[in-house]
C-alpha cells in the first residue's frame, strides 16, 4: 500500500509518501513541503498548493491519500487556511479518483506514539525511528505528513474491516425488509383462525 499525507497548510503544506502494510516495516518513499508565500493573493497560493500535489501525485501514484482532518482552534485565520488547504488535497486526488482518509491530530498521534498528547518533537521522533531514517525530517510539517501516511496505513486494515460488516448488515436489514412476510398455518399463534362453512341440512 501507497499512500500520501498531507499536512495541510497555506505557507507549508506538508507531503511524504510511506509504502508498505500493517505489521511489517515502513518504506518512506518520499517528504517534503509545497511553500506559498504570506504575502500572495488567496487564490494564488491555493493554485501554487494545487500544482505541488498535483506533482507529488504524478511522480509517485498514491493509492490512498490521507489528510488531516481540520478541527476548531481559536485562532479562526489559521483554521481557515488550513481547511482551504485541505480543500485542495481533497479535490486533487477526488479528481484521480483516488480514495481519501480524514484522520485527526490525535489519532495520527496515537497511531504513532501511542498517545494522542504527544508534541510535534515526539510524533517526529517516532516516524524517524519507525521509518529508520538518520534525522527527523524538517520542517515538522514533512514528519507530519508522514505520520499521517503511517496512521493510514495501521488504521486501514481495521477501516476495512468495519467497513465490510456495515455493508453486510446493511445488505441483511435490506433483504428482510424486501422480503415478503411468512405465511401462517392455522393453529399457530398470530394465524387467523379457520371458520368452518356451514353445512345446508335437508329438511324432513
């Protein structure tokens, strides 16, 4: 399985592609981070995000793609720009028809550390060590992005998993709300009851 992260962002969109399957060892096959300056226009650095992932994309085909999921901070300016940008991971690889994962701070924490708490130093010291490479990746957008390449790819098999037994229990509840309802034999308890027909006597 190959997959790319992104750790949206307007000035660093974080990207770094992990291959590989849960239980076994990770590849990392690439990181790295799209930069648009502060002082561009708005749509000018959504374009600039767009064609930096739209060249990750080409040059190392993804299967899945995995983004983080945006949640509500204080400061609403960095929400926004963080959401516009996952906007356009989400379009790029919706367009490729490549599928997309949302996972949150904390479970890509989890997944990787153990703990949804963990700081930026920790998340970057485990995705070095799980992906042996000699030094974590820099800025901690690119560590990110890979843990949440990483977080994809732990979590995937038990998505699936789900996935498969609601659609199975989805398809059961459909059959037997389409199917028709048993018939009863007389005698049993709901069943109506058999009248028997009067018989025409002969008079004398």
């Amino acid at each position: 399985m190959r997959v790319l992260g992104v750790d949206p962002g307007l000035t660093r969109c974080g990207v770094g592609v992990v291959e590989g399957v849960a239980g076994r060892p990770l590849t990392m096959v690439g990181v790295g981070v799209v930069r648009t300056p502060a002082d561009a226009e708005l749509g000018h650095r959504l374009v600039a995000i767009e064609q930096g992932i739209e060249h990750w994309l080409d040059e190392h085909r993804p299967e899945y793609v995995a983004v983080e999921r945006v949640f509500s901070q204080h400061n609403v300016r960095t929400v926004m720009g963080t959401a516009q940008a996952s906007a356009v991971a989400l379009l790029c690889a919706s367009r490729r028809g490549i599928p997309v994962a949302l996972h949150t701070p904390s479970e890509v924490k989890a997944a990787v550390t153990g703990s949804g708490r963990a700081d930026k130093a920790q998340v970057g010291a485990m995705v070095t060590r799980l992906l042996r490479l000699a030094a974590p990746p820099r800025p901690a957008d690119a560590a990110d992005a890979l843990a949440l390449a990483i977080c994809h790819i732990w979590r995937a098999p038990a998505q699936n998993r789900l996935q498969q037994a609601v659609a199975r229990h989805q398809g059961t509840a459909t059959r037997t709300s389409l199917a028709p309802p048993a018939s009863r034999t007389p005698g049993t308890p709901g069943a109506p009851s058999a009248v028997p027909h009067a018989s025409k006597g002969r008079t004398a």
